[in-house]
C-alpha cells in the first residue's frame, strides 16, 4: 500500500454470502465515473469476478455476462457506461499489459476494473480505487476499499 492510500479514507465491510460481494460492488459503482480506475486485490477464488457483478449490475450489464477474463485477459460489457473487466493475472510484465491495449482502457470513456494490478503497476494511473477482499473462512470475506489520491 502506497503512503497516498494509507492517508485515504477506507471503508471496511463485511460480506457472508457471493450475494453481500455483489452488492458491494454496486455500492461503490454509485461513487464511479467514466475514467475512473478500480484495482481489485485479492486471493485466488476471494471474490473479486462477483464484486465485479454487482458493479455491472449497477451501469446495467446482467450479472450472468460477466466472468473472469483469467484466460481472455480483457472483458468488455457496454452498459449505461463501458466496463473493461482486466485480469493481469497471466502477464509477465507491464509491457504485456501495453500489448493487449492498457491505455486506450485506462484514458478512454469507461470503467477499468483490473485484477491482479501489481502485475502492472508502473502503467497504472496516479489515481485509483483499491477493492482488496480477504479470506475469513469458506463463506466470509473482509472487503476494504478506498480511493487514492
């Protein structure tokens, strides 16, 4: 976590269920603009692709039309506003991320949502949400979210 980050405000929460995930998401989708740029940090399986539902549920993308990009590395879903779903998951480096067209997602009209931003974090903007879910155990997830500034 960078110094601008610890000195943002945080909103911790709770979630019991995939269903109190999603409707994280769409909590925080009420605060998001075009251009803006989430950064969801999280263990494998801690659910990062349902925080993501419920933020496409908000700018109207039905939940069942999004998955993980793991393996496509990019999901577009045209909604009220474009939602570029990223997964660095897979890349070696920030290069990588420059060849699948990071910018023109980041500076363009929509909402990045990028999983596994270390992998590119020489790229990322000067400004961001951070979504970071935690294991609890099997049902619970801890959600912390703050923007940077």
């Amino acid at each position: 976590m960078t110094e601008a980050e610890k000195k943002s405000s945080t909103i911790n929460r709770k979630s019991e269920s995939v269903g109190e995930t999603t409707a994280a998401g769409q909590r925080l989708a009420e605060k998001l603009a075009p251009g803006d740029t989430v950064l969801l940090k999280g263990d494998l399986g801690a659910g990062k692709t349902h925080f993501v539902k419920g933020v496409a549920r908000y700018f109207g993308v039905p939940e069942d039309e999004v998955q993980s990009p793991t393996f496509a590395l990019v999901h577009e879903y045209p909604g009220s506003v474009p939602l570029y779903h990223l997964d660095c998951y897979r890349l070696n480096d920030a290069d990588q991320a420059g060849q699948i067209g990071l910018d023109e997602y980041l500076y363009g009209d929509g909402i990045c949502l990028i999983e596994w931003p270390e992998k590119i974090d020489s790229r990322l903007p000067d400004q961001y949400w951070v979504v970071e879910i935690r294991h609890i155990n099997e049902n619970t997830r801890d959600i912390s979210i703050h923007r940077s500034l």
